[in-house]
C-alpha cells in the first residue's frame, strides 16, 4: 500500500504553483510530515544567454541563479514554516521542467509530486499547462494537480472506478491517503456493449433494456466486491449510474462539487512507455477540481 512519506511542489513562483505549495504543506501537516520540498527549474537557455552577457561561463551562470532564485523562495518558505509550522527544502535544478522534475522525483524517492495548473483561457474550461501535463505522461509517481484555493483538508472525493487493477489502486490510495473524516464516493458508469448496433439491428426497446438491467446488476455486484477489497466498512459511498463514462463523471463533478477525484493511470505500454488513458485524459482536461492521477505500483509502493 503507498505511504506517503516525501512531498514535493513544483514551483515556478507562479499564482498556480502558489495554490500547490499552500496544498502540500497542507497536505504534509495533514499527513504527520515535518518538512516539505520545493523544487524549481531554470530554462538553460536563460542561463546560457546569461552566461554570454557575462561573458563567463555557464556555471558561473548557473551559481547566479541559483543565489537569486535562492532569496526570491525565502518569504514563500517563510509563510509556510510560519503558517503551517513545517520546514522547507529547495532543490534548484536546470532543464526542461517536467522532464527534471520527472527524474529528480524519482531519484529522491519522492511519494507524491504536487503541481499547480494554470487558470482557463477564454473559452476554454481548463488550461493544464505544458508541465503539468507533460508530467502526466513522465512520471511513475502519484501526481496531484492543483486547481482550486486550497480552504481547508479535502473532505469531498470522488473516486471513478472501472474495476480494473488499477482503478482498484487508486481506489486503495485514496482509501489510505485521506483523512477517516472525508466523504469519499465510489463512482461506476455502466454500459450495454454495441447497444448502438443493436438499436441498427432493430432489437426490441424491451431486450434492450433487459440487457441494461443485467448490467446494473454485473456493476453493483462488482461494485460490492470492490468495497469489500478494500475494507472500507461503510466509510464511502457509491454510485453506479448508466451512461459514458466522461460525461456521468462530469454531469457528477457538476452536480456535487467535489474537492478532489482520484483516477488511475492506464499503465504502460508494450515498449514500457507512460500512458493516461482516455478517460483520465478527458476528466483531466474538462473537469476544474483538483485532481489526482495515480500510476500502476508506482515506485515508492510498499507492498500492501
């Protein structure tokens, strides 16, 4: 089961990534954590550019940034001890930034990685951000992305389940992770296979339906046996609701306002690279709550 013992923030010193940094150290008191990572990342292209107006070189450059970058985070680690009685470490590194905080994350055993996401455009009902989203496809560890003003702990979480292995972990993660008092709700949609091709076929109205309530009742069963897995004792609801899955999750999201949904990540494909499948992918991009995507037996798991 994943314990989370290490937090890190990505931040840019941005508005979105202040929302993260308020929501992990949150989460590490939450948690029973005393310190929380900060990590930052420099373009090397400024630092390079840098290094030619200087005319000295580029780890001279570097050396500079990391001075200046150093006292820009010291009120920010400030308002954190202060607020949340927590310490701070800043990690500064160079490069692409998913990329760099894909990899320190994993050489520093980081449990979770906590991003924030940049605030819709016009027209649009959410805007991830380049690397938030290029994390989702980086990185083999639990990534939150942060979207709203972190108030108080998350106490509404939805949690869309499809039963398969790894929905069934992120299920278990958002069981251990969050705090007795949260509401948690188990969400399934169901649906009849090749139900257009039947209604093509001319099948009755009637076997159709017949069909739709053998389903239901496959889904409450599965359900059931879910809850039963995880133990979790009366500590959560469910609801199994026909319909494609994306849109029963967003008319939920819409209805109910959660804090927080918890998906899995589809896996990995057959040449070992990261995939978000297209549900997770859709939620990601066209529901404005927190979200946290949790990979297949991330690399931090213990064993459960």
């Amino acid at each position: 089961m994943l314990n989370i013992k290490r937090i890190l923030v990505a931040s840019d010193m941005s508005e979105s990534s202040a929302l993260a940094e308020t929501r992990a150290a949150a989460l590490c008191v939450q948690l029973g954590l005393p310190e929380l990572e900060l990590v930052h990342v420099q373009d090397t292209g400024f630092t390079d550019m840098l290094g030619q107006i200087l005319g000295g070189s580029s780890q001279k450059s570097e050396e500079l940034v990391i001075e200046q970058v150093t006292k820009d985070f010291e009120p920010l680690r400030e308002r954190i001890s202060d607020e949340f009685g927590i310490n701070t470490t800043l990690t500064i590194l160079f490069g692409r930034p998913s990329n760099e905080i894909a990899r320190y994350a994993n050489e520093s055993a980081a449990s979770l990685i906590v991003v924030g996401a940049k605030q819709p455009g016009t027209g649009r009902k959410f805007f991830l951000g380049n690397t938030p989203d290029r994390l989702l496809h980086a990185t083999s560890i639990p990534l939150l992305i942060v979207r709203q003003a972190p108030v108080n702990p998350y106490q509404d979480v939805l949690i869309p389940v499809d039963f398969s292995e790894n929905a069934t972990f992120a299920a278990k993660v958002g069981i251990r992770m969050l705090l007795p008092a949260s509401k948690k709700t188990f969400l399934h949609a169901y649906h009849i296979p090749n139900e257009g091709l039947m209604r093509y076929a001319s099948v009755s109205a009637e076997l159709i339906n017949s069909f739709r309530v053998k389903a239901k009742e496959q889904a409450e069963e599965d359900m059931a046996n879910l809850i039963a897995l995880l133990g979790t004792n009366g500590r959560v609801s469910q609801v199994v609701q026909y319909g494609n899955a994306l849109h029963v999750i967003e008319d939920y999201v819409n209805a109910n306002n959660p804090d927080l949904i918890i998906m899995g990540k589809e896996g990995r494909s057959r040449l070992g690279n990261l995939l978000l499948g297209s549900i997770a992918r859709n939620t990601v991009n066209e529901t404005s709550c927190d979200i946290l995507i949790v990979p297949l037996k991330p690399a931090t798991d213990a064993a459960s």
